[in-house]
C-alpha cells in the first residue's frame, strides 16, 4: 500500500509539473501575442496621427 501510494504521488508530481510546463509556454505566448497587438496599434496610432 505504501509503494502505491508513493508511486501515485509521483505521478501527481509529475504530471503537475507538466501541466505547470503547459501554462508556462502559454503564458509566454501570450505575452508575445499581447506585444505584437500592442506594436500594431501604436503604429496605427502614430500613421492616424500623422493624417491629421
């Protein structure tokens, strides 16, 4: 029973690290995306001002 339950805890861990990983790279993502959007509207911002 003890090896079982070390054996299930284990796994718990790992797969908590792996979905950790998971929302790591998203977040990083969408920070990237987020910097992106951002550098489209000021650059939208800076030709609209220009117009005027």
């Amino acid at each position: 029973m003890n090896h079982l339950l070390s054996v299930e805890l284990f796994n718990l861990n790992h797969i908590y690290k792996q979905q950790k990983r998971i929302i790591e790279i998203n977040l990083q993502s969408e920070k990237f995306n987020l910097t992106v959007i951002q550098h489209y509207l000021i650059q939208s911002r800076n030709e609209l001002q220009s117009l005027y």
